[in-house]
C-alpha cells in the first residue's frame, strides 16, 4: 500500500445499500477495499448504509466495527423500544447508542463528502440528505415503514431511502465521485422466519388466567418483533407478520435496485452473501463482516487493476 489512498488519482466513492442486518457486511467490504489500496474519498448511503457510511465520513468506521461486534441478542432485543406510534419501535434507545459512535455532527463538518438517501412519505420523491444533522439523516434514511417511525425534515416526513433508491450510485457522482463502488445488498432470497407464538396457559386455571391479563401489549409487540431474528426454513408455518412486511420491502428494493443500476452503473459492483441473514440479525456482524470481505476477494482482479489505474 503506497502512501497515496487512492495512486491511480481517481476520486473514488462508495455507495453502500440497504439492507438492515445485513449492512453490517459493508463494514468487512470497507476493511477489505482499505487492504488492497481503496480508501474511499466520496460517501453516499441508503438506510443502514447511511449509518455506516456516516461513521465512515466521520472517522469513526472503527468505534461503529467495534461496538457491533460486540452486540449479543439480548444486546438488540434491549435497544429495541416497542410503542403504539409510527413504528413498531421507536428507536430512541438504537439512535441514542448510535449518536454515542457518531458523535452529532453537521455533514458539512465530516472528513469526507457525504450524502444519504431518504423518502418523501406523502410525495414518493427521492431526497438526497447532504446538510443539516448527521444523526437526523441517518435516522431518516432508516425508518423502515411500519417498523421505525418516519422523521420530520425541511416540512416532509421522510421514510427509509431503500425504497426509492436502494443502492444511490448517483448521489456518489454528484458529490464528486471519479469511480463508484457500490455495494448491493438487495438480491432477493429471503427465509421466512415462522410465527413464534407463545404457548397458551391452561384456561381451566386461575394461574392462565392472570398470565394471560398480566400479559401487556409492549410485551406483545416485543415478542413480534423477536420474530424478526434469524427463523427456520418451514414453509407450512404461518409466517411473522413482520417478516411478512420485511419481506415485501426486501422484493420491492430488489427491483428497485436492479432499475437504478441499470440507469447508473457503478464501475464495479460487489454483492455480498447475506441473504441467508434475517432483518434484525444485528448480533451476527462477525458473519456479515465475513461475507463482506469474501465478496470483495470475488472482485479482487477488477479491483486491483482500479487500484493500480487500469480501471
């Protein structure tokens, strides 16, 4: 490694998908890329991409790497605050740990450009996040409808930017991207996780009886969302209402994607193989990370030739 990032003199970005659990596959792509020459001088991100990617523009790729590594389920199950609101979770708790990292910062002031992708609610439209509050623009580029709440900004509600722009090679260019790398984590093969109910207390008993009116609606809601964590492969289960909704997202962004790369193609696209991890699999980084890696090692001939300029 030479002591120019980049000595083919490209400004070269990355665009990293969305993917929730899965994006943590971005951070082993990252190391990966670092390795072989690739430092990236340009950053764009859809939902949890834009998580990483702001701890990337930010320099703080190693704090986020650390701390994920780290999380155990009960660690995700306890970030997790369920309401009655715009979302099955709230999210305080998750972006109160995730500001922790990132330390609240304008995007303006970040080492690297940088941009995230959002969703209008009410006008469909795409909205590119380049200003304003790093922690805000990552909160809104991953409310995953139904699941987090949408985040007021500029007088819109916005929504996770996967839906109109899963994987945002264009937004890389605008802010001054030579070369785009984009990381897709979109291709569809998604496991159905099957209904966990809990086992019913006898009703001939007063002990059933009490269990069943102590049981209160967070818990309810908490025990939905246990269902998001990695399942089984029984297609005669009933599956989890909100995989049910995740899973629909995930085949909606797939073919989002595939329209956008088509109108846009990075100069070299990696695609991880993640599929085999469920929504909330946010304890499983070392695997994801694995993965990243693995894919970058697939890519390694086009990559090397971009590091050495023969791009």
């Amino acid at each position: 490694m030479t002591d120019d990032p980049n000595p083919a003199g490209l400004k070269i970005g990355v665009a990293l998908g969305g993917g929730a659990a899965r994006g943590w596959a971005h951070l082993g792509v990252l190391e990966a890329l670092e390795e072989r020459g690739i430092v990236p001088e340009v950053v764009s991100g859809a939902s949890i991409g834009a998580l990483v990617g702001a701890a990337l523009a930010g320099g703080r790729l190693d704090a986020l790497t650390s701390w994920v590594l780290d999380l155990r389920r009960i660690d995700v199950l306890k970030l997790l605050d369920a309401s009655i609101g715009g979302g099955v979770i709230e999210g305080n708790r998750v972006m109160r740990a995730i500001e922790d990292i990132l330390l609240e910062r304008d995007i303006g002031e970040l080492e690297l450009p940088f941009g995230a992708v959002a969703t209008d609610l009410h006008q469909g439209r795409t909205v590119w996040l380049r200003s304003g509050s790093t922690i805000r623009a990552v909160r809104a580029s991953c409310a995953m409808p139904g699941l987090f709440p949408a985040v007021r900004h500029q007088g819109a509600w916005l929504v996770d930017g996967g839906l109109v722009d899963p994987v945002p090679v264009t937004l890389c260019r605008m802010l001054g991207a030579d070369v785009v790398i984009a990381v897709n984590l979109s291709p569809y093969r998604h496991r159905l996780a099957r209904l966990r109910r809990p086992p019913a207390a006898p009703d001939d008993t007063v002990a059933g009886q009490v269990r069943r009116e102590e049981s209160s609606y967070l818990e309810r809601l908490q025990a939905m969302v246990a269902n998001l964590f990695d399942g089984d492969d029984d297609a005669d289960r009933e599956p989890a209402l909100l995989d049910v909704v995740s899973s629909a997202i995930n085949i909606m962004q797939e073919r989002v994607t595939r329209s956008r790369l088509a109108g846009d193609p990075p100069e070299i696209e990696i695609v991880p193989d993640v599929q085999d991890i469920a929504l909330m699999d946010f304890h499983r980084a070392s695997l994801a990370l694995d993965r990243g890696r693995r894919a970058v090692e697939d890519r390694a001939a086009e990559i090397e030739r971009l590091a050495s300029g023969a791009a």
